[in-house]
C-alpha cells in the first residue's frame, strides 16, 4: 500500500471529516485525535499511512500486534510510532501490553490494571490508560457496567505504573444518529461523573468510521478509525 493514492484520499477525508464535525460541534479543529486502527492490516500499511503524518495507531490482537510493532520499529524508528491496544486483555498477556504499548484502552477489571501497573517497566514512563465501559450492555462487548467506572478509575489512578487518561466505549452499531447521539452522551456522562470526582482525565475514546460525527458532537476527544483509512477487512 506504499504510496497508494486512494490511501492518502481516505486519511485526507477522515481529517476532513473530524474537521467539519468538530466545526459543526463548535469545538476547535485539534480537540480530536484520530487513531488509526490498523488491526489485520500488515505493517505496510501501517508504514504508507506514517508517511502521510499518521502517528496514532491501534491494535487489538496482541501476537500480530508485537510482530507489526517490531517491523514498524527497526524500519521506520524515528519519529517513533505511538501504539494503543483496544481489544479485550486475558491475564496472561499483561505482561507484553504492559512492556510495549503506550496506551492501553481496554481495561475493565481490576486485576487487570493491577498486573498492567506491576509489569509496566520502570524505565518507561506510566503506562496511559482508558477504563472501558459497556454502555450499551451487550453481553459480547467487553467493558465494566457504567455504575462500575468511577470505582475502576479510582483504582487505576491509584496504581503507580499507570495514568489515568479517560473512559472508552464502543457502543452498540446502529445507523440511527439520535440512538448513536444517546449512547455517546451515556458515555459522556460516565466521563463527566469521573471528571467531577476529582480524578485528572482528559480523554473520552469513542467514535469510529461510521459514527464519529455523533462522537465529537457528544464530546469525543480520540475517534478510532480503521476501515475508513484502510478498507474493509477481508
């Protein structure tokens, strides 16, 4: 995909596309960050779209994710990439989320912010994370109920290899903009609960290809993109 034009065309029209919402939203132009979702695309996509400004990217299955890091790495190490994980975390792969990414969106539980914090090296900074929240209640959806947030937020920004950056949530996909307005402002209000706590949070995750207009009207600050930049996956 090395110099694809019909890859810079979709990243110029995702970025056209926070623009204008984020206009319509009246919120500045750089209130949101895009994170390219390059989960099941190989590292050349990922490097083609690092050569257009792209900086951001996120994954969800940890062995592809390690592979692709190391590729990206040894060929394109400065400016380093930023990495995210957004996919559901087993116990047992802690260790390797907590030694290689920079941000971690998925947290749900306890136990798993506790092994993240113990395994987070010391010679890296803190490890940055959103607590995920399953504002919809869908029992395939990973995420703490919403009434659950604030207590899982307290119990992160408490742990010493962690910072506490916001809440995450991947609603339930409908084409219904009042619904997917809804979801988001649910989520919003989980944030905002967070926020008024006390706790320092600055990111709210939510929005993907096919509805981050809601997202930023309701407040998003980080939309995740993948088939939008990329395509669809096969």
């Amino acid at each position: 995909m090395n110099g694809d034009p019909t890859l810079q065309q979709r990243y110029e029209t995702v970025l056209a596309r926070i623009r204008a919402a984020c206009t319509a939203a009246a919120r500045a132009p750089d209130a949101v960050s895009l994170l390219a979702v390059s989960k099941t695309f190989d590292a050349s996509a990922v490097l083609a779209l690092a050569a257009l400004g792209q900086r951001a990217f996120a994954e969800s299955y940890l062995q592809e994710a390690l592979d692709k890091i190391s590729r990206c790495a040894s060929e394109r190490p400065d400016p380093a990439l930023e990495w995210h994980f957004i996919g559901p975390i087993q116990s047992n792969k802690t260790r390797p989320i907590a030694e290689t990414f920079s941000w971690v969106h998925s947290v749900e539980r306890d136990k798993i912010a506790r092994r993240l914090s113990e395994q987070r090296p010391a010679s890296l900074p803190p490890l940055n994370v959103c607590v995920q929240v399953n504002v919809s209640g869908e029992a395939s959806k990973s995420g703490c109920a919403p009434d659950e947030a604030l207590d899982l937020a307290r119990a992160v920004a408490a742990l010493p290899g962690l910072r506490l950056r916001g809440v995450m949530a991947i609603p339930e996909p409908t084409d219904d903009v009042a619904r997917q307005r809804a979801q988001f402002a649910a989520v919003r209000a989980v944030f905002d609960r967070v926020r008024a706590a006390g706790l320092d949070v600055d990111t709210l995750s939510m929005g993907m290809s096919d509805d981050l207009e809601a997202a930023i009207a309701e407040g998003s600050t980080c939309v995740r993109v993948g088939t939008a930049l990329f395509g669809r996956r096969g």
